[in-house]
C-alpha cells in the first residue's frame, strides 16, 4: 500500500473470482454507458461528461493528439456497463458478499484513515478489442448533490474547484479485473497531474484500491483483434451467447463476436470514507445539505473574483463550458510529463 493506492494481488479467492464471470453471463446483455450520458437539467444540452469527452477528442488519451475522427473516438470510449449493486439493492443477490469484503474493507478503512466506511455501489465495466477510456476523474459526491440531482460535469467542477470541500462525501473505489484480455492496463496519475503517469496490468483478479474522484485515470486500449472497431452507438448492445461467447449487436443485426479471453472485465465497488461518526451522521440527518442554487452562486462570487464574465449572462451551455474550463486542468501530454 502507498499513501495514494492500495494494490490487492490476489484479490479474491480463486473460486470467488471465477463466479464474477458467471454474474456478468447472468445479466444477459450489457448496455453502454453513454445510455445515462445526457442532461439538461441546467438547460444546457451537453453530454454529462462533456469535460471528458472534450479533451479525448482533441487530445486523446496521452494528451498530445487525437487522430481518430470523432464517431471512432466515440466507439472506443463507448464502453459496457451494468450496476451489480446500489446502496442495499442489490440487483445480483449473490454481489452481497463481494460488497462487503473484509480485506476490501479493512483497506479502505486504513487508506480513508476512519472506521466509517459505507459500501455504496458495485458496477462492472466491459471493454471490447480497441476500446480505451478516457482520461478522467470519477463523479463525486457531496452533501444533497450527486449524479441523481446534479449533472455530473456540475459536480466534477465543484471537487476540482475545492470550494465544497466541507460539504464532499470522500469516497474511495476499488477497480477489480477479471479475464485475460491483452492491453486494457488501468492508467493513472497517483501523484498528481503534473506527476509521472504510472499504469497497472489488468491481470485476473487483481484490483487496485485509490480515490478516482481526485485522481485522474483511465484505461489503455484493449489490444485489437483482427477485426475493425464496429461502430458502437447508445442502442448496441453486449450480449452474452453460449459458452465463453459474447455477441455485439444492433438490435438484431450482430456486428462482432467475442469471447471472455477478448473481453476487459472490470467490476469497480465505491464506498463513503466519514471521516468521523458526525459527518456520517450529518450526511444521514440531510440538515446541511447543497442545492444547486448553493453552488451557482458559490462559483459566481469566486468568478467574480478574478474578472470572469458573469454566468448569469451566460447560456447554459456557455455557463457548463466556462465552469470546466476555469476549474478543471487535466494532466499535460505524457511526453512533457515523463
Ligand atoms: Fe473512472
């Protein structure tokens, strides 16, 4: 264990890990993660993660530049997602005993320096040959506001800007691998974005254990096969066959077959750290909680501050794009970095 990562080799017991196979295989079919992908709850009409999208496209995963047009870059970074689990729901009953793992839990609770560790969510990940993800960081949330209320850009600006810290929910996330695809190394920038990128194989049953709101990660592209990258859009679907064989398809029409040795499976469990039993206990009580007024007016004053045009005589979509603009900075190019 570092200060910033927790590595877990093996991760599970042999017979446990096989079974993950099998819960994926169960849900029949995976759908992209770009089907939860929009919002205007702001008025703006932007992909949730246009900050995200932004940068890949322009710059691509190692920051310099992207020479996929855009439908390409779309496909690659247009990945297979179910959610095993959310809060006590848990959509697989048998995902129960991965949520509250004991080595898992017992890691979290040292890393996050507090006994108060709540399992949140459990989702599995599926990338095909040539896929990659983008560099990002992951959705936080904060007292009242997360991805159920908020669009998720909103609340990546707001833990970027450091101006809602007192009201964050530190949440701590353990990515898992399952398989033995080529490539598909998780990416990631431990020591801050202007640090070294460093980069974990994604060996079968393996997992790394780190805080992926504030450290920015990505996946490597998962080696391609011989086939081209099909086009993968919100409706394809990721359907398990027979056997070890997975079919993707558009509606009827299949455009590629897979087995589980081409396929990147990841499953990423997400837990609160509390620093203390008072933050668990204010998050539990709902009495000190943001709104989205809260925030606008927050950021307004800090623009202020520094001669910015206001966002209120802004569009939506202007105001989203001067926000992720102003408070968020990725990583620079790998080749200045290294
Ligand atoms: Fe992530």
């Amino acid at each position: 264990m570092t200060d910033s990562h927790c590595h877990f080799d093996p991760f599970l017991d042999p017979r446990d890990a096989e079974q993950m196979f099998r819960i994926a295989e169960s849900f029949g079919s995976f759908g992209t993660y770009a089907d939860e992908a929009t919002s205007d709850s702001l008025g703006e009409a932007l992909p949730q993660r246009f900050d995200v999208g932004q940068n890949y496209v322009v710059r691509g995963l190692d920051g310099t530049r992207n020479a996929d047009p855009p439908a390409l870059s779309a496909s690659r970074t247009n990945y297979f997602r179910e959610t095993y689990a959310y809060g006590t729901d848990l959509t697989i009953p048998s995902i129960g005993a991965f949520m509250s793992n004991n080595a898992l839990l017992a890691s979290a609770r040292h890393m996050g320096g507090s006994e108060y560790v709540v399992p949140a969510i459990v989702y599995a990940n599926l990338l095909i040959p040539g896929q990659e993800l983008a560099i990002h960081t992951d959705v936080p949330e904060f007292r009242g506001l997360s991805r159920l209320n908020a669009p998720q850009w909103l609340l990546v600006c707001m833990h970027h800007s450091g101006l809602f810290e007192a009201w964050r929910v530190p949440i701590l996330t353990c990515v898992s691998w399952f398989g033995n695809a080529d490539g598909g190394a998780f990416t990631f920038y431990p020591d801050g974005a202007d640090a070294q990128r460093q980069s974990v194989p994604a060996r079968h049953n393996t997992a790394v254990l780190l805080d992926t709101d504030s450290i920015f990660h990505g996946v490597e592209r998962v080696t391609p096969v011989a086939q081209n990258l099909p086009d993968i859009t919100r409706e394809t679907r990721l359907h398990f066959s027979k056997g070890e064989h997975w079919l993707l398809r558009h509606g009827e029409e299949v455009r590629a077959e897979y087995t589980w040795d081409d396929l990147r499976y990841s499953i990423s469990w997400k837990g609160y750290c509390f620093p203390d039993s008072d933050q668990h206990e204010l998050w539990l009580s709902g009495t000190d909680d943001l709104t989205i007024t809260d925030v606008l007016c927050r950021f307004e004053a800090d623009l202020s501050t520094q001669g910015s045009e206001p966002l209120s005589q802004m569009t939506p979509d202007e105001r989203a794009t001067a926000l992720v603009g102003h408070y968020i900075s990725f990583p620079a190019a790998l080749d200045a970095s290294a």
